[in-house]
C-alpha cells in the first residue's frame, strides 16, 4: 500500500529557484538522460509501454505505444514512406481545458522535468526537431520553458551530437495565441505548421502524418514530464503506485469549494472523499453538490460518486472520464443550469467553425439555456437541448462538440428538477402578452 | 496580357501582390532582423506566423493592415492567409489595445466564486456606471484594455485576473479595482506569480520568442515569483506527513 500522497513531479517544486538547471540537477535531474542514453530506442519505448504510462492530457492513450506507431527504418534495409521522412515530437502545453491547471505551475516551477522527457523521447523516437506548443497566455511559463531550453543547450543536453552520442537535437518554445481547440492535437499541428487552429480529419494520423506531413507525437506536458522517472525508476517501480491499467503518480487540481484547494498528486485510483480529506474538506462545511473528474469536458458527477475510484476506468464506470483530473467542486449554493449555461458559453465561443454540428449545436444549445436561465425557457426547451446534443455528439469533427454536450446531458441527467423549475418560474415573452391581451384570450 | 487573376509563384494572386505592394511596410524595418531570426527557428517557414503576428503586436500593439502585409511579405504567403490566421485567434487584436491588457477570467469556476462581479465592477470604474466599457475597449486615457477570459490554467487560485498575461490571484472586486485604479495612476502592481510588470507591447516580445529582451526584463524577469501556496499544497502536507513515493530501486532502469 503507498502513501496517500505520492510525490514525484510535484515533490521538485518545493525548492528555492526550483526552475533552474542546478536546483533540478541537485536532485538528481538529468541522470536519467544517462541512463536513457545508454538504451536502444527501442527498449525505451519498451520500457515505457510496460510501465503503462497512459496520457495525462485527456484521453488517457497509452504513450508507449503511440510512440511504437512512429515507422521506423529496418536495420539493413533503405527507408521507405513516411519512415524515410524526419519525425517530429510536439509538446502540447496548450492548458486551457475549464477547471485544468496543473500543467501551469508544473512548467513554472520545474521545466527542466519536461525538458529532461523531451529529450528522452526525442531519442526513442529518433527525432531531431521538437516544439513546445504553450498556451500564449501563460507567459512566465513561456518565460522559464525559454530559459530552461537555454541552460539545457549550455549543459551540452540539447544541440549536436549530445554528450557525444551523435544524438541531435533541438528544441523550440512556441507560444500560441489563444484558441482552446489547439489543445486538439490535429488542430495543434496545423496552428504550429502557421495556420488556423482548425482539426484534420483522421486518418492519417499523427504518427504517420503529423507536423509537415511526417511522423509525429504529440504528447502532454505532465505525461512527458513523466517519462525521466520511469527511466530512473524503471516500470515495476512506476506500477507500485496507482492500478493496474492506470498506473503512476497523478497531479489532481483540486479547486472550487474546498478548504484548501491545489495540487495534490497521488497514486491513480484516489478518490474524492480521500482528496477531500487531504484538502481540509468542503470550504465552509456547505455540502457538496456537483463536481467534474477531469475538466468541464468530462460529464458532472455528485455527492453519490465520492468513492469512485479517479482513473481511467473508473472513472468511465461512473458515467464520466478522467479527462485532466481537474476536480472543480461546487456546493450547494451553485445553480446547475446557471453552471451548465456558462460552460456552454465557453464552447460556444471556442468552437472553431470548422464543422457544423459543432458551430450551430453549441450556438443554439448556449442560446437555450440562457433564455432558461433568463426565465424565459419552457419545460419543451429541455427535450431541444438533449435533441440538439443528439446531434452534436458523435457527429462532430473533433471531441470538443462531445465535450460541449457533456456538461449539459450529465446536468439534466442529474438535476432535471432544476432545469424544469427555471421553467415554473418562468415570466411570459411580453409578445406573447400582448397577442394574448388582443385577442382577449384567457390563457 | 496577363491574366488579372493568374496565380503568381508566392500562391497569390498578381491582383492581390499589387495591393500588397502598395502597403507601407517600413514601420517594421526595425524588426527585420528578429522577423528572419523566428524563420530560422522552424523547419519550415510558416511555422513561423503565429510568433510573427505576436511581433506585429509588439511594434504596433494591435494586428494592423500594414502587420498583416509585412507577415505575408516576410513569409512570401497572402494577405489573405495572413488575415485569415490574424482573426482566428483571440490574443490577436485588431483595434489598438491600451498600454496595459487585463484578463478576468468569467468561466464557470471563477464566475462561481466572484469573477463576474470583478469584471462588472472593472467595466464600471474604466467606463462609468452608465456606460461601462465592454470586452476589449479600451479607457479614454489609453491606460488600460479590458476583456473577459476564458479559464485561464489556474483554477486552484480563484478567482484569477491577468494584467499583460501576468497572474493576479485570488481577486475580490476591491483589489482588482485597486489594481485597475493603479494602472491607470501609471503604477505598476506586482503580479501575485510572474514578473514585474512592463506593458503589453513589451509582452508581446516574450511572446515573439525574445524571452530575454530588456524591455521584458532581461534574464532577471526569469526569476519571478511563481510557487503559490496552492501549487505547492500537495508537496507540503505529503512532507509534513513524511509520506512519499515508494523508493526508486537502486537499479531503476530497465526492470
């Protein structure tokens, strides 16, 4: 049994001028690199497969394996196809999901963590070019990933022929410009290759057909962040901590109603009521009412789901996902409608356009429930939404037009009397009063 | 005769290079250089558009028609692709923005905890009570541009506000007005994580990949504070409670 909290990430933090070269050195940075060094490519991408490193971006994809999708050059034989072609690795530091904020401080406090897992996966995957994609937004993190790349470069990590492998590598900080849908790795690639934010259809996916058309993988910060421990530690290490097809050590974000929200990583699988324990419980004592796993994309949960197990596939047994394992937590005072409205808002305004179930859908589902909010809506505006989210669901370009509905079907699933009592209270459209005035109607 | 629609060798066509052609560029002569150092970055050149664009920002704090016409002939690409990218992204702006930017974040979780009052209160200490300023206006003194976020990565830290991207945590509708009120003095309040403020056009640098510029600060902005309480809370208790992530093997790697 681990501790209940399990610090490996977040334990670099703690440290004066934790973000610098020395201080991540001190504690044993950049020996792993070493090590990784010393390991055929291909053993790390073994290793990192075995040790069951799933993504900690969203979806949860084994990371080992997506960088098993890269084609690589048989021994002897001349390349062919895209494994002829460079490949490419792409850091998607693009935070913006509602309720995620752990990739933030984890580049402010400690980039030479990512750096380290940058350069380690550069090697397994044999590329020579890779880009941090950040979120323009966050500026001191663009700042300390900057200076961080920099001090790598001086400490001979980055460059040519590094420690005297004949391994070459560079690295670009590249900060975006706002836009949410380039968290979307697709539409992350064609933003960093100079264009609009916008997904590509798949297949081709990425590992075939990624930045410039060549092999590429796109991982999250705190999933690459990961990768130098596993090496340090190795994968029955890495498997001590959380379950058995989700492993590790997580950052769960908690925020909202708390007593003491933050980031607390610990083993995957740690519910809420234990989280809730560590973070000194409910602010105020005001009991609990809604809560997201893993983001606003993830459907909401209550007070009847604080002992499922925060993993991926416990998470997906309770009627959720995952997702950032960002745990925004509402008490009683907050309204669901009024919640779902301002989350449906954010799609609205960050649905790119490309497709129309998306752009129309989250137009006119945000349109409804602010005319519910309003107290205008009717109880026939409930059967609409979920009809709208019929049609957005699964029939969109991307995930972000099934994120969109989320919110919405797992708030009328679990608060409909609070969606249909918006509609008790509702006032007449002064329209419909003076039509009714005129025709002397008693109605 | 030429075709007036043929597409020329740069992908435009001849009709929109001649439109081109006649924009007046040379209020960028200055960045010529740093435009070619952000090519040089990428394997490809038009990776380079999104830091280019930020570098527009940095000359003339917004992406005008002649920014729009210096990317396309930096990059040898329309004004339309230019123009078609510009629009897309929010941190691009096509009115001047003010000396300084400020952010409040009105998603769900802020909203929740006071970021809609902040943000009421803001538009009505920069516009007046009958006239509140709206999403990216900007006061009559030039001193401040304001705009409603979207979540801005730092939830735990409710509710946030950013001034020029810098965070300012845990807010009340008091000292967001108090630092709205000192912007506008010509002061500059220090951001709760980050470096010392300078201005938005400043920031823009940053954002253009010139970290360490003197007019965002030099090396020593690197420095900045960052680990709040919050971050670090996790960390901290673990500590005091000597819990741990189980010991890594002596012979780690490769088991």
């Amino acid at each position: 049994m681990t501790d209940p909290l399990t610090p490996v990430l977040t334990k670099h933090w703690l440290g004066p001028e934790s973000w610098t070269l020395r201080h991540y050195t001190e504690l044993g940075g950049y020996s792993a690199l070493r090590t990784a060094f010393d390991t055929p490519p291909d053993d790390l991408v073994a290793l990192v497969k075995d040790a069951g490193l799933r993504g900690r971006g969203g979806a949860g994809f084994p990371t080992g394996m997506k960088w098993s999708f890269i084609p690589q050059a048989k021994p002897g034989e001349e390349p062919t196809g895209p494994a002829a072609k460079p490949k490419y690795l792409v850091i998607n530091a693009d935070e913006g999901e509602p309720g995620t904020c752990k990739d933030t401080p984890l580049m402010m406090a400690d980039p030479h963590s990512l750096i380290e897992g940058c350069i380690i996966t550069a090697y397994a995957i044999r590329a020579h070019f890779c880009a941090i994609y950040v979120r323009g937004e966050i500026v001191h993190c663009i700042r300390r990933l900057h200076a961080a790349v920099r001090e790598a470069y001086e400490a001979g990590h980055l460059g040519k022929d590094i420690h005297g492998t004949g391994f070459d590598l560079d690295i670009v900080v590249h900060a975006g410009a706002g836009a949410y849908i380039c968290g979307e790795e697709t539409a992350l690639l064609d933003s960093l290759e100079g264009r609009r934010g916008q997904p590509r259809l798949k297949p081709p996916f990425p590992a075939t057909a990624g930045l410039y058309a060549a092999p590429t993988v796109v991982n999250n910060v705190e999933t690459i962040a990961t990768v130098p421990s596993i090496v340090a530690g190795g994968k029955d290490w890495f498997r001590t901590m959380g379950r058995e097809r989700s492993p590790g050590p997580k950052i769960y974000s908690l925020s909202g109603h708390v007593e003491r929200p933050g980031q607390y990583e610990a083993p995957l699988g740690t519910t809420l009521r234990q989280l809730l324990e560590l973070a000194g419980g409910m602010k105020d004592g005001i009991p609990l009412k809604f809560w997201t796993p893993g983001g606003s994309s993830t459907p909401l949960l209550t007070a009847e789901h604080l002992d499922v197990p925060l993993d991926f596939e416990g998470a997906t047994e309770a009627g959720s996902m995952l997702g950032t394992t960002a745990l925004m937590i509402f008490n009683e005072t907050v309204s669901v409608p009024w919640a779902v409205m301002k989350w449906t808002e954010f799609y609205e305004h960050e649905s790119c356009g490309k497709c129309t179930p998306c752009r129309e859908g989250c137009y006119w589902m945000a349109g409804i429930l602010r005319r519910m909010v309003d107290g205008e809506g009717t109880e026939a505006d409930i059967d609409t939404l979920l009809d709208v989210c019929d049609n957005v669901l699964g029939r969109s370009f991307c995930a972000l037009g099934d994120g969109a509905v989320s919110p919405i079907t797992s708030g009328i699933k679990y608060f409909r009397d609070e969606f249909v009592a918006l509609c008790g209270a509702q006032r007449r459209h002064p329209e419909v009063e003076r039509i009714v005035e005129l025709s002397g109607a008693s109605a | 005769m030429e075709p007036e629609h043929a597409i020329d060798e740069a992908g435009g066509t001849t009709a929109q290079h001649a439109e081109l052609s006649r924009v007046d560029t040379s209020v960028f002569d200055g960045v010529r250089e740093r435009a070619a150092a952000i090519l040089a970055r990428y394997p490809q050149p038009r990776s380079a558009l999104l830091p280019l664009l930020h570098l527009v920002q940095h000359v003339e704090g917004h992406v005008s028609r002649a920014g729009i016409a210096f990317c396309a002939e930096v990059l040898e690409i329309t004004t339309a692709e230019v123009s078609a990218v510009a629009t897309f992204y929010t941190m691009y702006k096509r009115e001047p923005v003010g000396r300084h930017l400020v952010s409040v974040c009105t998603n769900t979780l802020c909203a929740a905890l006071g970021g809609d009052d902040i943000y009421a209160a803001v538009r009505e200490r920069l516009g007046g009570p009958d006239q509140p300023l709206g999403h990216e206006q900007t006061a009559a003194d030039g001193s401040v541009t304001i705009e409603h976020a979207e979540c801005l990565a730092a939830c735990d830290l409710a509710p946030v506000l950013t001034v020029d991207y810098e965070f300012f945590d845990k807010q009340t509708v008091d000292s967001a007005l108090e630092i709205i009120d000192a912007l506008r003095r010509g002061e500059k309040p220090h951001p709760t994580r980050g470096a010392p403020l300078t201005d938005f056009r400043s920031v823009e640098l940053l954002l253009a990949g010139f970290f360490d510029d003197p007019a965002v600060g030099g090396l020593e902005a690197v420095a900045g504070p960052s680990a709040a309480v919050e971050s670090l809370r996790g960390a901290r208790l673990a500590e005091e409670r000597g819990w741990t992530a189980p010991p890594v093997p002596d012979e780690g790697a490769h088991t």
